[in-house]
C-alpha cells in the first residue's frame, strides 16, 4: 500500500528565503511521485513529477524536488521565495500503474512574509 | 497535459437536493477520476470512470449517493444527491491520459445549507 506524510501542515518563510516542504512516502513497489500546488478558489497544477528518470527533477516556478530513495523522501525546494508561490502544496505518490489511485498527503499551506 | 472544465464552478444547494457537475476535457482519455477534497483536508478518491464501463467506487462512496456517467471519452458527470451539509466540499475531477500523470479541473465548489 502507498502513503503520504507531509511533516508541517504551515510553513512560513520570509519573501528570499529558500521554501523546504517535506514529503515522505511510503510504497510497496518503486513509486512515481508528485508535487500539486492549489492556489485560493483553483483547483490543483502539476508542479512536477518523479517517474523513474533523474533523482532531482524540476518543475515550474523554479521549484525541485529530489528522490531519495534511502530516505523514502521527496521534498521540494525553491532557492528564493516569492509572494506569488503561497498556496496550498500536495505531495502524491502512485505506484505506477496506468489508472492506480493517487495517494494525496495531506497537504502544506505556505506562507510567505514580504 | 490536458485542459479540463469543469461547470459550475461553484453553486450553493439546499438540503435534500442533487446536484450534478460535468467534467470535460479537451482530448480523449479512458481514465477519468472523481476526487472531494473537503475544507481545509487532502483529495479523496470518490470513484474512477472509464467510458464503457461501470465506475468503481472507493470505500466509503456508493452509487446510489454519488451516480457516474462516461458516456464518451472526453465527458463525464458526478451527481451529488440527496445532499447535507456535510456533502459541502470541492468536488474535482482529474485525467490521466498520458499513463503515468493526473491532470485536475478547476474544482466545483459546493455549500449545501
């Protein structure tokens, strides 16, 4: 079975500061993952995803993330935050299977302070 | 990627009530999912659809509360019924036509009174 443990439900950095938001995952088989972001009243975009290429994967709004697989995490990163990146952020995994539920975390609310 | 609609956008309903809220997407896909995400908590897998076929429910969603229909590849409709305010959420519908990806609507906004 897959899971989704995003440690921080809020997570506040100053406007420049680097964005840490926490995911870890646990998965029978070697898992795809994702990052969503949901901004006020819109529905959930595609940050980017893991699916077995590269470990450290890019996404928009210059925003990464890095399987580690010794340490069952997928964080995501951004070197600078802007005002406009405060949102909701999921973290998903699904086991690879074409049409195989997604398992949502239970998200992040970032905050950022001008 | 794809582009998915979803209408209303939002709508406030009355007890007792249905309501039904379509989801269209701008290319042919089989696999079509129904998620609720209810205030400030995760998505919740509702069902998958798959035109041609009777959608399969998660535990903890039935037919009779939460009727599907796929009648093609690129539409799809949820139906609320006999609604409560606990059936107040964000109702979200997402595609996967790529294998590997979901891709979500908008969402439709729903407070039930």
């Amino acid at each position: 079975a897959q899971s989704v443990t995003q440690l921080g439900s809020h997570v506040s950095v100053s406007e420049g500061a680097l964005v840490l938001l926490r995911c870890n995952y646990s998965s029978s088989v070697p898992p795809y993952l994702f990052w969503y972001v949901q901004y006020p009243n819109q529905g959930l975009q595609l940050l980017l995803k893991y699916t077995s290429a590269a470990t450290l994967v890019k996404g928009i709004n210059g925003f990464e993330a890095e399987f580690k697989k010794s340490e069952t995490s997928f964080h995501l990163t951004k070197p600078s935050a802007h005002m406009s990146d405060a949102a909701e952020y999921f973290c998903a995994v699904s086991d690879r299977r074409s049409g195989n539920q997604f398992y949502f975390g239970t998200g992040t609310s970032l905050t950022v302070i001008p | 990627s794809a582009v998915i609609s979803q209408k209303p956008s939002r709508d406030i309903c009355q007890r007792g009530t249905s309501l039904t809220i379509q989801c269209q997407v701008d290319s042919q896909v089989t696999m079509m999912f129904w998620y609720r995400q209810q205030p400030g908590q995760s998505l919740t897998l509702i069902a998958t659809a798959n035109q041609g076929s009777e959608a399969t429910y998660e535990s903890g969603f039935v037919i009779d509360k939460f009727p599907i229909s796929r009648p093609n590849l690129t539409f799809s409709t949820l139906t609320v019924s006999n609604m409560s305010p606990e059936d107040s959420s964000i109702y979200l519908c997402s595609v996967e036509p790529l294998g590997d990806t979901q891709y979500f609507g908008p969402g439709t906004r729903l407070t039930v009174l």
